[in-house]
C-alpha cells in the first residue's frame, strides 16, 4: 500500500511537470508512476516542447513544430527548413 501511494504522488509530479513542458499528462503520470523516481527524473530533464521552433504552413497558415513533416491541419508535407530559425512563432489558436 505504501508504494502505491508514492507511485501516485511521483505520477502526479511527473504528469505535472510534463505538462508544463508541453507533453501530454497522462503519459508522464503513467511513467512517473511505474518507475518513480526515474520516472520523474526523466520528465525534468526531458525537452521543452514550448521551447521549439515552429513554422507556418504554405497551405494553411497553421504554426507547426520545424521537425515535423507533415501539417496536422491540411496535411501538407512540409519541407525541412536549410536555414535555422532563431525565434518560435507562437500563434493565438
């Protein structure tokens, strides 16, 4: 019973933690929880997603991440950009 509820607890740490980078809760409170502490070490040293450079879509107009390949909006394929871009461009939507 007491490891359960540590598991609990470091789940929710991790699926906070990872939310606040930008990945999904649920599969960092699902990490986090089998594998506690590692679980949650994994989190905070895992990659700001906020932090990425994005693009727009030629087709329409959606801010995507620069390593994807496809628009999830209008399923465009997306070309890599040769020249690297300084700031993300972050839309309202």
């Amino acid at each position: 019973m007491p490891y359960l509820i540590i598991a609990f607890f470091f789940g929710l740490a991790g699926g906070v933690v990872g939310k606040i980078k930008g990945s999904s809760f649920v599969l960092w409170f699902l990490i986090s929880g089998i594998v506690p502490v590692f679980g949650l070490l994994a989190a905070v040293l895992y990659r700001n997603e906020l932090d990425e450079p994005e693009r727009e879509c030629p087709n329409c107009g959606k801010c995507c991440k620069v390593y994807e390949a496809l628009c999830t909006r209008c399923g465009c394929e997306l070309e890599y950009p040769e020249a690297p871009l300084d700031q993300p461009v972050h839309s309202a939507s």
